[in-house]
C-alpha cells in the first residue's frame, strides 16, 4: 500500500492496509521521500542517495526504519511508520520518474512477498483534470500513477485507490467524486469501501505521532463529522463529507485513459523535473514549483 502524495499519505494508506487485512491479507505499507516544507526545508523529494540509514532495494527504492532520516537529521513519515508499526516501510524516490518509480516498487514487492500493489491517494487530486482552482499537488500523484504500467509489465498487479475525498483542501469533495464518475463512465470503477471503527482508531493513533492533515481529517469523516475544518495554518478549508471517510477503489489504466489526464501527460516523462516541465507547459503549477519558490525567498 503506497501513499503516492508524499508526507503523510502513508498515514493514509492504513485505510487500504485495515481492509485487505480485514479480509485476511497481509498488507505492507510504504510512501514517498517528499516531505512537507514544515519537515524538509529542501525543494522536491529526496534523492535514496541523500537518506541515511536506509536499506536499498532499487535505484528507486528502499526499506525505511524507524531511524530513516533525510539532510539535517528529519525523519520521514515512512520512519514513522516503521516505528509504529515494528516494522520497515518501503520508500520510494519519484526524481527518477515513473518507470522507474514503478520498477521500485515492483521490487520491493517482491522483497516483501507481495502479490498486488495499491497506489493510494489522500484527497482525490490523482484524479485531476489540471484546471480545478484549489489544485495545489498534483505532480507526485501523478508521476506515481503513471508508474502503475510498470508495476504491471513486472508481474505485480495494481489498483489505484482514494481516501479522503477533498479532505486534503485542493479537489473540493464534489469534483472528486465527479472524477470518480468519470472513471466509472470508462469502466475503472472497481467499488467503495467503509472503515470499520478500528481500522479508523489505527489511523487516528498513527496520526498522532506522525505529522499529517488530510489523513487526519478523512478519519474525522470516517467519524462521521461533516462541516467546514481548517488546515495548512488556515490557508485551506475542507469540506468535511461522508465521502471522505471511504476508500474508492479503481483501475489505474482506465483511469490514466480518462479522468487522471495529468498521468497520462506525464507518463513518459524521463524524470521528475520533465514531468513538471509537462505540467508547467499546460498551465499546471506544481508543488515543486511551489517550493523552489518558497526556498528562494
């Protein structure tokens, strides 16, 4: 269960990892290295080359420990998690793009003895047209849905996953599910899935210790809350939904094809800076541009 949006998605991915274990399927977790600002003062994800205390799979990939810190001594969410759970989590580098994101993690699947991988997003912005006004993320997402061909052409199976619906502030709640339409329309849909209370205190505790917002608003909706939150120091609002609280399952391939068009813009990009180099030229500001941005001022 990867979470594609950096920081905190693996936080997330406890949702996708709570059902398949509820169904009696072991489930290993696994994120990105792109850490928020707040944590990462650094422009963009970090080289495996730059991470100390790492055990490296691939060129993209590695198996992270509770002490797995980035430049300065930060820890990764993904330490985090290790930590939490007494176990290593896979973290993956997306600067190598996504054919090679995706041969990462088609190895550490293998390492790990699993079978099917879940790219998962917290939000909905994997989704994107590239022309929503709140759109703020969009550039790890899709560079890692993109990877899913790969994954695919190594044997493992993939299903793309969202958790969260507008709860990370960017997608409102209704244009996420609009997208889900869009993909159901193509044939993608592949269903939707409640979280028992347990899987839900599991996120909630993760959430404790391991700094994330959306994951922590989409299990308040899990709860049951609805109405208006703050986030991002009151930068961004979310709508709290019933919708935030589910996990929508889809076919990655299909979704490429229909509504994830900044995937399919991406997908044969060599590396993380062409990709943005694609989205820039369509108009599309990224969070790398963002914090090249803030780093230079």
């Amino acid at each position: 269960m990867i979470g594609i949006g950096g920081g905190g998605d693996v936080v997330g991915a406890l949702s996708a990892a709570g059902i398949a274990e509820a169904l009696g399927t072991r489930a290993e977790l696994g994120g990105l290295s792109w850490e928020r600002r707040p944590v990462d003062p650094l422009p963009g994800p970090r080289r495996l080359d730059e991470i100390d205390h790492a055990e490296r799979l691939h060129p993209a990939a590695a198996l992270a420990g509770p002490g797995t810190s980035g430049p300065g001594g930060f820890l990764f969410a993904e330490s985090g998690m290790a930590g939490f759970l007494g176990r290593p989590t896979v973290l993956i580098d997306p600067n190598p793009g996504s054919a090679a994101a995706g041969a990462g993690i088609a190895q550490a699947a293998v390492h790990l003895r699993c079978d099917l991988v879940v790219l998962l997003d917290v939000g909905g912005d994997v989704l994107a047209h590239g022309d929503e006004p709140g759109l703020a993320s969009p550039l790890a997402d899709a560079v890692l849905l993109a990877a899913a061909p790969a994954i695919a052409a190594a044997g493992i199976g993939v299903l793309g996953a969202v958790f969260g619906a507008g709860c990370d502030g960017e997608l409102t709640p209704p244009e996420v599910l609009e997208r889900v339409a869009e993909v159901r329309a193509a044939g993608g849909d592949l269903g939707i899935d409640a979280l028992t209370p347990e899987v839900v205190g599991l996120i909630e505790a993760a959430a404790a210790g391991i700094p994330t917002e959306a994951s922590a608003m989409a299990a308040r909706c899990a709860r049951g809350e609805v109405g208006a939150a703050a986030i991002r120091g009151g930068r961004r609002t979310v709508e709290l939904t019933a919708a935030g609280g589910l996990v929508h399952w889809f076919d990655p391939a299909v979704a490429i094809a229909s509504a994830a068009r900044l995937a399919a813009a991406v997908a044969d990009a060599p590396d993380l800076m062409a990709a943005d180099g694609v989205l820039a030229a369509r108009g599309v500001r990224t969070e790398l541009a963002y914090e090249r941005d803030a780093a230079a001022g």
